[in-house]
C-alpha cells in the first residue's frame, strides 16, 4: 500500500521533514515494514515494505503496537529498492528528522543496504530541535495532538504527521 498525499500545512515554511519508521520488532534481526514521512510542504508518504528472504524475525508485540501482519506486507508491500529510491528521490538533500533516531537509522540501514543505495539525506534526532523548556512538555504536547487527530494506531506517516503537527504547535506564536 502505497499513499503520496497533499495537506499543506498552514505553518509548512516553517516545518521540518518527519519520517518514521515501523519496524518487525526490537533489537537484533529487526527490519523495516513501513517507512513513512511528511515533507516541509505538507506532502505524505508512506509504503508497506516486503521483507526479503532472510528477513525473519517477526516480534507478535509489534504487530500488536502497529497492526500490520507478515501476510499484509507480502501482498501490499513494496521491494525495498523501489521504497528506497522514492525516499531518495523524495528527501534529497534534506535534514530529515525523527523521534527515535538510534532504531529508525538501523532499519534504513537495513533498508538501503538491501537496495545497494546510499541515503540521499541526512537523518537527524528532533530532540536537537527543541530548547529545555520544550523537551520537557515535548511527551505531553505530542499525546495531546494524537488525540486531536484522531490517529490511534502507530502507523509510520500518521505518526510522522503526529510528530510535525506537535512541533508547529510548540514553535506557534503565543496566541492572545
């Protein structure tokens, strides 16, 4: 399943590109399922991926944390040459930034590795983005805005819309 969307944002000039990444599990043997992102403009991305051969391990708390089964990926799961290249072509150049930066660069790792490809952009921690102040009503904000949108599951661009909506809320202007 593979969706390519346009919402612009009001606040887009000031947005950062926010990827995520679901993955088959934690820790050693894990590798991506779904990698999904938001562009400054608003735009969305977001593709199942399908396991290679050897790609086994399969964790069943994942799936219960973001709902997509082995049998799903086979069936609408892109190869992971073709998700790489869209992610390339779609984010050259960038800082890219997401919220769990030492698993989601091994599973694009992972990913990239498996299609010979070098990133085109350069992934990046969102905690360097916010001050102290804001890091510590960071975990609050972001639960508050998975509300408003509704968005339940953990889904890679539900989570990376979650993620960008939260900052330029945090970076608004005070409001009178």
């Amino acid at each position: 399943m593979t969706a390519v969307l346009h919402s612009p944002s009001p606040l887009a000039l000031r947005a950062p590109a926010i990827l995520d990444v679901e993955a088959s599990g934690f820790g050693r043997g894990s590798y991506p399922i779904e990698v999904g992102f938001v562009e400054p403009s608003g735009t969305v991305f977001c593709s199942l991926i399908q396991p290679e051969p050897d790609w086994q391990h399969w964790d069943p708390s994942a799936e219960l944390v973001h709902g997509i089964s082995r049998e799903i990926l086979q069936r609408h799961g892109k190869p992971p040459a073709w998700v790489a290249a869209q992610i390339n072509e779609r984010l050259a150049g960038q800082t890219v930034y997401c919220d769990a930066w030492a698993h989601d660069y091994s599973w694009l790792a992972r990913l990239f590795d498996c299609a010979d490809m070098m990133p085109a952009f350069h992934l990046q921690d969102l905690r360097c983005l916010l001050s102290e102040a804001e890091a510590a009503c960071w975990h609050q904000l972001r639960e508050q805005v998975r509300e408003e949108l509704q968005l339940d599951r953990h889904r890679a661009s539900a989570d990376a819309r979650v993620l960008q909506t939260a900052l330029l809320r945090l970076w608004a202007p005070a409001r009178g």
